[in-house]
C-alpha cells in the first residue's frame, strides 16, 4: 500500500508510533527475534493468536515508513483501493466520515489491521471507533482466531483474514505476511512455531 505524505506532527505522532510500532523496531542483530509491541501482544493473547502473526499483520496492511523503518500506522484507511495515512486520529475520523458519504462501507478499511467498515461494522458502535489503535487490534486478532481452523498453520488462517473465499488473492497475502514474520522471527526456521505440533507415538 503506497503512503501519503503524513505531516510533521511530532509529538503525538511519535508517541502512538512508539506504542504501537517502533518499539519493536531497536536496532538488533540480523538474526534475533523483535518482540513485538505490547499492545499487539495483549490484543493476541486475549483471542488465543501469536503476537508475532498480528504484527505481521498489521505490518502489510498498514506499514508505513518512519524515520526509515517499516512500522504500523493507526489512522490508515483505504478507500475502494486508494490508501490514506492521516496524521491524526481526528483527521482520519473526518475522512472516514467523509468517505463513507461515498462510498460503500464494504470498500473502506480502517486502522492498523484495516478492519473492513461493513463487514465488521457489528462489531463496533460507530465507524470511527475503529480508529481506537486497540480496539481495531482486538478486532483483527478476533477476526484471525475466526479465521483458524485446528490443525492449520497460522498462515493459512492469515489469507482467510485478506480473503476468506481463499485463491491466489489470499496466497499472495500468506507470501508477503510470511516475509515480513522471517523478519520478525529472525530466521526461517523460527516459522516452524506457526506449525501445528504434529503427535508422533512411540
């Protein structure tokens, strides 16, 4: 997703990065795992998902760069496939107000996990309560848990979180989560904890 121009508003602006984002993003070696930040791992452990699978998440749906680092950004929308990064949280409120005047609420996605306006409209009071950082956190790792199916990996579940109806749409998906969590993770083989532990007998 392409980002606009986000205006130098310093102080509110890189306290809710450093809350939600750069925290993880400390320099560290080429292989250690970042830890994701404390708001994606309350949000994943109160719906049973791997902090690390909702970070990559909201990394590929809202990830913007910031003093040259890829972070989530909170007050993102897309507009029947046009990206918006708001510089606040009022600012992307009147927008999405705004937008939905025009268009319908199936085609606007709000937030750091991009939680779509319509289809998940029941699960919020007012359309802008989306843009609360860690309500839209809960909602996409309730969406993710939704989306796994015992047995699974958590990838899988992740493409059902872009498309459900599954298809090359959500297996492009699955290739570019899976990029950014080789990164979060440190190495390919940490990817194996996302796996299902298989029973073996003796």
């Amino acid at each position: 997703m392409a980002a606009t121009v986000i205006p130098q508003r310093c102080t509110t602006v890189l306290r809710w990065a450093i809350a939600l984002g750069t925290a993880a993003c400390s320099a560290v070696p080429a292989l250690a795992q970042e830890l994701p930040p404390p708001a994606y791992q309350i949000a994943a452990a109160q719906s049973g998902v791997p902090s690390s699978v909702l970070y990559a998440v909201a990394l590929q749906e809202s990830g913007t760069r910031l003093r040259g680092r890829l972070v989530p950004w909170p007050w993102t929308l897309n507009v029947a496939g046009t990206p918006q990064r708001h510089a606040t949280r009022a600012d992307a409120c009147l927008a999405l107000r705004s937008a939905l005047r025009d268009t319908p609420a199936e085609r606007i996605d709000v937030g750091l996990g991009q939680v779509n306006a319509g289809y998940h409209a029941h699960r919020v009071q007012r359309p802008c309560a989306l843009l609360d950082p860690y309500r839209n956190l809960g909602i996409a790792a309730e969406i993710l848990h939704e989306q796994y199916r015992p047995g699974e990996d958590w990838l899988a579940a992740v493409g059902r979180y872009h498309r459900p109806a599954g298809g090359p749409p959500a297996a492009r998906y699955r290739g570019a989560v899976q990029r950014h969590l080789v990164r979060l993770l440190g190495n390919p083989q940490a990817m194996a904890s996302l796996h299902p532990r298989r029973e073996t007998t003796p």
